[in-house]
C-alpha cells in the first residue's frame, strides 16, 4: 500500500493477500475504579476504563463494507479500490470520557482480512437457511402456546402468561430480524438474489423495511463515526464556547448572547443530570427510537424536513440515497413487503380479531423495536469510543469506534452473536453469525487496544451511557461524549470530591 503524501494522493489498497509483520500487544493492565472495582487484564483484552491503543499516522482507502463485492474474501480473488484520500494531520492522542489515554488505530484492513481464516467467509445456503427453519419453528410453537392462553382461568394469570409469550417471541423475532439484516449485507448467502429475497420476506414479517433499511444501513457502514455523515445515532453537539475578549474577559454584549444560547440548555442540563429523567428519555427511546428512525429519519442527518415523511425510510422520494433517489423502485418493493404484510394481519384479524393480532403480533413487535434500539444505541455509544469529523475520519477508526458486548445465551444464541461480535461485523460485513465468533478472536491480535470489549451487564451499561453519553463538543476533529453539562466522568468525579 501507498502511504498518502501531504498533498493527497490516490491510494491503492490490495486486501486479502498477505499481512506485514504485525506485534500484537501484549500489555496486561490492572486497574481500579475509586476502589470499588478491579480488573485485570491479559494480551489483547481491553477494558472500557482502561485504553491503551496504537498510534496511527496515515489514512487508509475504504473497502466496500455494505452490500456491493467487497474488498476481499479470503476464498476469492483480491479486488483493489482506489480511493482519493489526503493525509489526516490530527494529533494521535486523545482523553476520552473517563479521562484515560486514547491513540488512533493503527492496523490497515490488509492485516485484517489476512487474519481471518478462509472459511469463516463460507456462507453454504442450508447453513444460513437452517437458522431461518430453526427461528420459524420457534415462532410457530410460541403460537401454538399462546393459543391456549385464553382456556386459563384466572384473568391476571392470563395477563402474565401474555406477557411471557410477547417477551419469548419477541426474542425469536429479534433473531429472525438478525438474520434478515445479514441478508441485506450478503452475510447470508453468495449469491445476492438469494440473500435479497430471504431478506425481504424475514424483515417484511417483522414490520422492517427491507430495502429501505438495507441502503440507509449501508451508507451507515460506510461512515461510522462520523458526525458530518453517519446515518444514525449521529450525537447531539454541544454549543459553541462562548466568544471571550484579548483580556480574557467576556463584553457585556457576547455575556447577553451566551446567556440567550445556554438558558434552555443550561436547564436541560440540570434536569439531565438526575437519574429519573435519564429513565424518562430510556423509556421514550425504547418505546419509539425505531419508528421515530424510520418515519423522520430520527437521529440521523438534518435532511430539509419541509414537510412530514419527506426524509421517511417509506417515502420512495426520500433524500437519504441520494439526488433523485436511486433506490425508488428498492422502496416501493420494501412498501409493497409491509402493505403484504398488514393484508395478512387483517385477514387474521377475522379469525381472532384485532385484539388477538395486537397480543400475537404487535406486543411482540415492540420487543424486537426494543432490542433493536437498545442494542444498536449500546453498540455505538460508550464514554470510550470517540466520534470524528471529515478531516479525521477513516474507514478503520470509524469501524473501531464500535464496542462488543456480553448478553450471554440470549445474546449468543437467540440474536445471533450480533452483540458479541459487532466489531468484526463493521469491519468485514460479509461473514456469517455462525463464524463471527472464531473471526472476532482472529483479529484481536491485529486490532491490539483498539479492539473494545465491555463485559459487563447489558442493563446497567445502558443506564451509565445514557447519563454519560449525552453531547460532544462544537469543536475538535476527534471528540468524545461528554453529559448535558458539558462534563465528562473525570470532571463530575472532581466536583463531587470537592
């Protein structure tokens, strides 16, 4: 590979081929936070309160990471990409959120692919299609379950015994939506005819858009972290600093001004710091971040929003693909899928009525919306993992600006290893589930600190992102989360001491 000049140059990136002597770090950390908790840590592990990482010093070409040939697969020819780049000149070191040290990546993608073993790329159709088999027979047992909900006696045991069925389908059907998603990235099968027909179907039950979903995401993959870019989860921005004079001494007229930009937020910042409007905004979250995304484009770019559904996964006239939209049949199709889809919930409404379709289909609907949103806000928000503007952003840093998370049987089992392997998954999207894990433990020698892994419960990170993982500030190339106050942990921790 070329290294990028001061001026810019065209960069050639040959992946899949070789691998350049690489150490893997090898730096066992131990730690302890205000002595309430301890870690130790070995070769290649990482822990969010402590990160050493690699340096970095150049910017690399991005592979294809969505749904076109991507860069490389071990068991396929090597495919080059040329992309223009200019050499990123931003510092290498960083604080994040808890204060600790944070470099830039430093591994290339080369490295990456050639760590992976060959078959984890295999993706036979009866594998793949053995998981769909095993979640349909997992939804249509809980239906037969639930159809003899209605014999129990007792009313309130009735009301309990809905709520487990909604909870256990609602798993099943989180998966089923997993497995769509891997169609949409190829991960599912070779042939992507084949992954974008199970897809549209998989997602289409589940109330997705299939196509819609699958461009929007793409372009997601392709800026990761990056704030002028990035589809979803983009975070909120700090105002500016206020304006100071040469002396250091604000004029009457920029206190007037600051006064007027910080009195809501200031108030909302306040209100933000206590614990009960952090499960309010948790539950609003919870409940609506999905149709929220997918009606207004909630938490991605600020597209002209003139007039309602005009920046909506539904709308084939959307913005988000781009001038003229090129995907306008792709959303039709994927409206076409959910139009199907609500024709069979009222034909079934005929036989158990609206109430039986709203117990059967939509209680669990809103778990999968749950899932979806708790894990993917969990997967991209972290006091450690930092956000980038365009001078800074790469395709590698923006795919480490990810975290994998620890959900036990559920998480390994039932939704596939999307939380345990969600970093291998941005860097080469075409591996499927079942190979994730042994290609997650391939790459960790490469990525070294970069590789970010929380093995703590998924309810509790939940609650300490959202109080810590408010904003990010107006100005700098690479930011990192601080809460409504503009504090990060090491500041709040100060305070309170004081």
């Amino acid at each position: 590979m070329r290294r990028a000049s001061r001026h810019g140059v065209a960069l050639r990136v040959n992946v899949g081929v070789g691998v350049d002597d690489f150490r893997k770090a090898e730096h066992p950390l131990s730690f302890s936070l205000h002595l309430t908790e301890s870690l130790s840590l070995g070769p290649g592990e990482y822990h969010p309160m402590a990160a050493t990482l690699a340096p970095n010093t150049d910017r690399f070409a991005v592979p294809d990471s969505g749904y076109a040939t991507p860069a490389a697969e071990a068991a396929e020819p090597v495919k080059e990409h040329v992309v223009q780049q200019e050499k990123s000149e931003v510092p290498n070191v960083y604080r994040d959120t808890y204060g600790n040290e944070f470099m830039l990546p430093s591994f290339t993608m080369k490295q990456i692919y050639a760590a992976i073993p060959a078959h984890c790329f295999e993706r036979p159709l009866w594998k793949s299609a053995s998981y769909v088999a095993r979640d349909a027979l997992q939804t249509l047992a809980a239906f037969y379950a639930a159809s003899h909900i209605q014999y129990i006696p007792n009313f309130w045991v009735r009301c309990a015994a809905w709520q487990v069925y909604a909870f256990v389908q609602g798993l099943t059907w989180f998966g089923i939506w997993i497995l769509a998603h891997e169609c949409g990235h190829g991960a599912f099968h070779a042939n992507q005819k084949v992954c974008d027909a199970f897809g549209w179907v998989l997602h289409s039950f589940v109330g997705m858009p299939y196509n819609s979903w699958k461009w929007s995401h793409n372009k997601h993959h392709k800026a990761t972290g990056n704030i002028d870019r990035d589809t979803a989860f983009n975070p909120r921005v700090l105002p500016p600093a206020k304006k100071v004079r040469a002396e250091n001494e604000p004029t009457e007229e920029e206190e007037a001004e600051h006064a007027a930009l910080h009195e809501d937020h200031h108030e909302e910042g306040l209100f933000s710091e206590t614990p009960i409007y952090t499960l309010y905004s948790l539950v609003l979250q919870q409940l609506f971040g999905l149709p929220l995304y997918l009606a207004n484009n909630a938490t991605g770019q600020p597209y002209d929003r003139s007039f309602p559904l005009r920046v909506s996964h539904y709308n084939p006239w959307t913005p988000i693909y781009g001038p003229n939209n090129p995907r306008f049949w792709a959303v039709v199709c994927s409206d076409l899928g959910l139009g199907l889809m609500g024709l069979g919930l009222w034909y079934a409404s005929k036989f158990v009525g609206w109430s039986g379709v709203a117990l059967y289909w939509f209680v669990p609907y809103l778990w999968v919306n749950h899932w979806l949103v708790i894990i993917t806000y969990l997967q991209h928000t972290d006091p450690t993992l930092p956000h980038y503007r365009n001078k800074a952003w790469t395709f590698e840093r923006g795919a480490t600006a990810t975290i994998d998370r620890e959900f036990g049987f559920i998480g390994r089992r039932l939704f596939h290893c999307i939380i345990e392997t969600h970093v291998l998954h941005h860097l080469v999207s075409r591996i499927p589930h079942y190979h994730a894990e042994e290609a997650t433990e391939a790459i960790k020698g490469v990525m070294g600190r970069s590789y970010r892994y929380d093995p703590r419960g998924m309810w509790g990170s939940l609650f300490r992102v959202a109080r810590w993982c408010q904003a990010v500030p107006a100005e700098g190339d690479v930011v990192f989360y601080k809460n409504a106050n503009g504090l990060n942990y090491d500041d709040s921790y100060k305070a309170k001491v004081q």
